[in-house]
C-alpha cells in the first residue's frame, strides 16, 4: 500500500522508491526519443492476491480509508495505464500516477 512505511516493510518501500526514481530518471534519459516514462502506483485493488489472507473486518477497514469507501477495482487501474498508453497521454511524462481513490 502506498505509504506504508512501518516495521516489515522495509524492502517494499525501498524497491517502490527505487520503481519511482527510475520512472524519474528514465524519462529524463528518453525523452529526446519521444519516449513517455511513468508510474501507476495502485493502492488497494480488490483481486485475488490482496483479499488473500485478510478478514472480512480488514478489507472493510482498508477500503474506507479512502472518500470513496471501497477498493479499487482492476478497471479503475487498467483505465489509467490505457490514458498513458494512448495519444492523450503523451504529454505525460516522469509521473507517479498515485490510484489510490483519496488516500492522503
């Protein structure tokens, strides 16, 4: 999840930050070849793997930590990356795009 910087996830916040400073970098390095870098960073996702060993009380938990009081649902990500991959998102460049429906 995004942000979620406590014991035990150390080496997931490290390699995320490593994801976002090669999105930062890559996109300085191609862009003179025309070539778009970015990041989605999706927080909660209701697919298989996330539900996977959490309790009904959990995911109730996580999905109203956002305004809209769910989970993200695998459309609302594949929508994102369609807008990057597509003509309209060609002037984005370098960004963290963070899907996470109002998490601050």
């Amino acid at each position: 999840m995004i942000g979620l910087y406590q014991p035990g996830y150390g080496v997931y916040a490290a390699t995320k930050a490593a994801v976002e400073a090669m999105t930062h970098i890559l996109a300085k390095e191609l862009g003179s070849r025309r070539i778009t870098v970015n990041a989605v960073a999706p927080g909660p996702v209701e697919t298989r793997l996330f539900l996977e060993g959490k309790s009904e009380q959990q995911v109730r938990a996580i999905a109203a930590m956002n305004p809209f009081g769910r989970l993200g649902q695998p459309d609302d990500i594949a929508g994102i990356v369609a807008f990057l991959t597509g003509r309209d998102g060609g002037w984005v460049n370098g960004q963290v795009i963070r899907a996470n429906g109002g998490v601050v």
